[in-house]
C-alpha cells in the first residue's frame, strides 16, 4: 500500500519523486542496524516493482525495456565504426563518477573482445571529482556543453548519454540542448529517475533554458527516435534525494543492460534485455540475504565515526574504484571530513586510466592507492578504526592477504568483503578470513565473467551504501530519513536545505533561507550586501562553513546567536540529538 501511497501525486505533492522522503525509512534515524538494512532493502527492492504497481513507466516497464534495446542498436552501429563515433557518458556527483566508472569498464571489455574503445567520460568538475566532493560546477551548463564539445570533437556521430538521476542538472541540461542544436552529429539519451513533467524547472541564471524546457524537446524528437529518455520511477531515496543510492544503482543497471547487449553476438531482443534487468533483482536479494552480516559491519563503522575514527575500504578492481565512489559522496551527504571515510584502490590511478592521469599532487583526498595508505594511513591505525577488505577471486589473493597480514598488525578490527563463484572456493582465501574479525563471503552461482563482475559490483555498491549511510546514522548526521548535515554547495542542495528546514521547523520560506543565510556567512544579521548577493555567491561562500544547516536550524527554533549556536552543536555533537532538543523546546 506504501508503495503506492509514494509514487502518488498527492504525496509531497509539490516534490519530485527523486526529492520525496520515503515513508518507509521514516524512522530510520532510531533503527538499530538490523532494521536500517531491512528498510535499505526495503526500498532497494522498489526499483524492481511493476508499473501496475504505481503511477509511472518501471524500470522493468515494456515501454523501458524497447527503449533500452533501441538504444543499444544505436551503440552498435558506433561500435562497428570507432574512428569516427563516439558514446559519451556524463554527469555530476556520483552520476559522473559512474559514467567514468562504465565508460574505463566498457572500453577495458571492448579492448579484451578485439574491438577499438569508444566510450568516453565527462564528470562536471574534472577528474578531481572523481574522488572529491566538488558540487558547484553542477550548475554550469555552458560548461557541461563546452566539456563535451571538447571530448567528442572531430566525430562524425556522438551517442551523449547525459545522466541526471533527479532529471536537474544544469552541467546536464546544458550538454543535452548543445545536442539537440547538432543533430547532424549528436544523438542525445537522458537518464534519470523522475517522469518528465517533474523534471526540474527552475531557471538557470545567465540562460534561457531549464531543464524541464529541454526535457520537452527531447520528448517531441523522442517519437522519432531522434533522442531518448530513459527515466523509470524507482520510488523515494532511502535517504531523501540521496540519488547516490537507488539513482546509482539504476544508473548502473540500465547503462550495463544497453552497452552489453550492443555488443552481443546474438541480436538483441525484448527477453534479452528483460533476462538481464532480472538478474540484477537476483543479486539484490542475493546481497541482502547477509543481511545480519551487513548490519554487524555497519555497527562497526558506525562505532568507529562514533568516536572521531575513520573507516578504510581496501579494494582490488573495479570493487576498489566503487569503495572510491562511496566514500567522496559523504562529504556533500553528510557533512563529512573526507578522513571519516576513504577509499584505496590497488594500482592507485595506473589501474584506472581516467583523463588527467595522476592527481596525488592534488592534495591528501586524491591519495588512492593501497601504498599511499601504507604510508600515510596504516602508521596511525588503531582498533577504534574499521578496515575492510574488497576483493574476489578474481584478485591476487596473495596480494590481499599481503595487505591483511599488515593492517592486522595494527588494528584487529578488519573485515572483509569476498566474492567467488560456486565451486571455486580458494584455500588461500582461508588465512585472510582468520586474519579478519568477520568476512561476508558472496558464493555466486556460474554466469559469464562479464556479467558475473556487474552482479557483484551492484552488489558492493549495495553493501557499501548501507555501511556508510548506517554508520552516518549512528553518528547522528541523518534526523528522520534527511540529510541533517548536507552541505550547501550547490542551488539544487541550497534549495534542498532551505526545504528542509521549513518542513522541521513549520518556520516560512523566507525566515528559513534568512536564518541559512546567517549561518552561511556566519552573522547574526543579514546585511543589504548579503542578501543582494547571487545564489552563487551564497553556495560558493557555503563550501568555506562547516555545520551549516544544523546551526541555521538551531539559530531559527532557538532564536539564540551563531556564537551560542555553535557552542551548543559543540556540546552535543551529535547533531540529530541537538536539532531534536531545539525542535522539543521551541
Ligand atoms: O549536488 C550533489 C549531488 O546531489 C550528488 O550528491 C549527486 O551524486 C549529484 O548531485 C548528481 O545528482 P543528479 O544525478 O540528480 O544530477
């Protein structure tokens, strides 16, 4: 019935599905860890429900489903000329990171089959994106346009997949409306996971368009297959508008079924495509059937967040690069330093092949090998942090054990995360398991190793989302099922901070966004100056604060300073407890 209710019009009405709150993790913020992985997988399994179910077009959805085939026609045909055609994959936050991921994955896969690569990435912010919290160059769409005039210039014809999982995007909309003014080259898909009259429509400064305005054109050049939209409901984030987790998920899916049924051997059909989305559903449910193991590891992370420690994912492969992916979506969801949780991949950026190459200079975010964690990370370990162990048996398991041997010397809280196949079961994987206080060993039935690798990424995109997301619960960063601690980096979460706070507080919009401000900018008076300032202004001056709703919300219910303000959530640093305490006694 729930599920119904939360694809209704009439529920949040005025909010888009991507934006809503989920009526079943409402109380996950006082779940023990049990409860929060049943809720997790709760509305995982929302994205597999069929249309008749609800309101708008499924992922499992017949009219899906064509459109997936279609799409993967037109891969095919890039595929059989390589010198002049291009797929470019796009997007910001996680979507980037996961074009990046799919894009360096296909084209390792199309290399291994003989064929020329022809998938390229661009993430708005460049490659540090990939590893850090980088949300402002989202709403630039003259720069997603000209970043994606750069990658595919001199090719005679373009597939642009632009992913926008809440169908907002301005980095996005710009780079769609820059293919619908070059048809002659760029056939544009947009994926995302709203219906299209709910995709975002307010106006982009210093432009005409919006991205509402460009997801009409592309529904007219639609019927005509001169574009496409692939946007399926999936229902509400677990986490409100935490697109990081169904929204990646589904990304992940959807783009894997299309690019590997372009280049099957046999042709593509409606039961080919169907086949493959079911397996998915398979490893869904594959995964959350160590559930009790997924809860144990969560309380572990969350014990360590709990006490200012940190959590490690030591990865191999593709299993390392989505430990990467996970742990730089904290920061803008959570509020997080990027020390709470970090990823390191083995091979560091020899092994990813992304654009810019090696980013170490950057700065300690973009040190991501397993070495760098040796020698920056490993010296200052303890027992109050948590490491785990990312590999399959795909992996050189001496390796892993190597690198378990050492951190076991430091720290006996480590865990590990292994994947094999039925009947294969390696006698090496043993030791590491004695060396770990608990593995969560995956025994995945025979498939082909292409698909066998996807069903195991989603399934450790899975478990890691609930690790982080359980172990920010346990440190108060979610009140509710919302994001308490967000940060304000961009007009899509300023905007979302600003709802937020009307909706805990019952306060007006304009007293909610006065009182953000004030926080922003760190005064207990909003002087002509500030509030004449541009939104961009306001979001860039957010990424310098820390703390910023959680002090707007105590200032607005409590009426007391910043000073005071600041001196309370210092008091009681779980920020959950201290908003709770304002909202009992305003
Ligand atoms: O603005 C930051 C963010 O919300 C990320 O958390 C997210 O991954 C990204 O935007 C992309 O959102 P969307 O796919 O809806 O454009």
């Amino acid at each position: 019935m729930e599920n119904i209710l939360l694809q209704s019009a009439d529920y949040e009405p005025t909010l888009p599905v991507s934006e809503k709150s989920n009526p079943l993790t409402r109380h996950i913020d006082r779940a023990p860890a049990s409860s929060i992985v049943k809720m997790l997988q709760a509305c995982d399994a929302e994205m597999f429900l069929e249309k008749s179910q609800t309101q708008y077009q499924r992922l499992l959805s017949e009219e899906m489903v064509k459109t997936l085939m279609e799409v993967a026609e037109r891969v095919r045909l890039i595929l059989k000329d390589p010198q002049d055609s291009l797929v470019v994959l796009s997007g910001c936050g996680t979507s980037g990171r996961l074009a990046f991921f799919m894009a360096s994955g296909f084209n390792r896969e199309l290399q291994r089959l003989n064929y020329a690569p022809v998938y390229s990435y661009v993430i708005a912010g460049g490659d540090r994106a990939l590893f850090s919290s980088q949300e402002a160059p989202e709403d630039d769409p003259t720069l997603g346009a000209l970043r994606l005039k750069k990658v595919s210039e001199g090719k005679k014809r373009v597939l642009f997949v632009g992913v926008s999982c809440g169908l907002s995007a301005p980095f996005v909309a710009g780079q769609l409306d820059f293919c619908l003014r070059h048809p002659d080259v760029y056939t544009p898909v947009l994926v995302g996971f709203n219906p299209a009259h709910q995709a975002r429509n307010e106006p982009i400064p210093g432009c005409t368009l919006t991205f509402h305005s460009v997801v009409t054109r592309m529904e007219e050049l639609a019927k005509t297959q001169k574009a496409f939209l692939i946007n399926p409901g999936l229902g509400p984030e677990a986490i409100s508008g935490s697109s990081r987790m169904k929204g990646g998920s589904a990304t992940k899916i959807l783009l894997e079924v299309v690019f590997s049924a372009s280049f099957s051997r046999t042709p593509v059909t409606f039961n080919l495509i169907l086949q493959h989305m079911r397996s998915y559903e398979k490893a869904l449910d594959f995964t959350y059937s160590h559930s009790q193991e997924i809860a144990a590891l969560m309380e572990a992370a969350g014990r360590s967040l709990q006490c200012g420690r940190q959590v490690c994912y030591l990865g191999w492969g593709s299993l390392g690069l989505l430990g990467l992916i996970d742990a730089s979506e904290c920061k803008p969801t959570f509020g997080a330093d990027h020390e709470d949780i970090r990823g390191f991949v083995s091979g560091g950026y020899k092994e990813l092949g992304n654009n810019e190459g090696d980013l170490t200079l950057m700065g300690p975010e973009f040190s991501i090998s397993h070495d760098d964690f040796l020698d920056g990370v490993l010296p200052r370990l303890t027992d109050d942090d948590t490491v785990l162990l990312l590999y399959s048996d795909s992996d050189d398991i001496d390796k892993v054990a190597k690198l378990a041997h050492r951190v076991r010397e430091k720290t006996s809280n480590i865990h590990a995360a292994y994947h094999q196949t039925a009947g294969d079961a390696a006698a090496k994987q043993d030791d590491i398991n004695k060396l770990c206080s608990s593995t969560i060993i995956f025994t995945w039935p025979q498939e082909t190793p292409e698909r066998l690798q996807h069903l195991r990424e989603l399934s450790t995109k899975l478990l890691l989302n609930a690790v982080s997301t359980g172990a920010h619960i346990f440190k108060g960063k979610v009140f509710k099922n919302y994001m308490i601690d967000l940060q304000v980096t961009n007009s899509k979460l300023y905007r979302r901070a600003a709802r937020l706070m009307q909706k805990l507080s019952g306060h007006s919009e304009s007293e909610c966004e006065e009182a953000l401000l004030k926080a922003i900018y760190q005064v207990d008076k909003l002087s002509e100056d500030i509030a004449t300032c541009s939104l961009e202004t306001h979001t860039h001056t957010a990424g310098k604060a820390k703390k910023v709703v959680p002090l707007a919300l105590v200032c607005l219910l409590s009426g007391c300073s910043i000073k005071e303000a600041e001196s309370r959530l210092e008091q009681q640093p779980i920020v959950r407890k201290a908003v709770e305490a304002c909202l009992k006694s305003s």
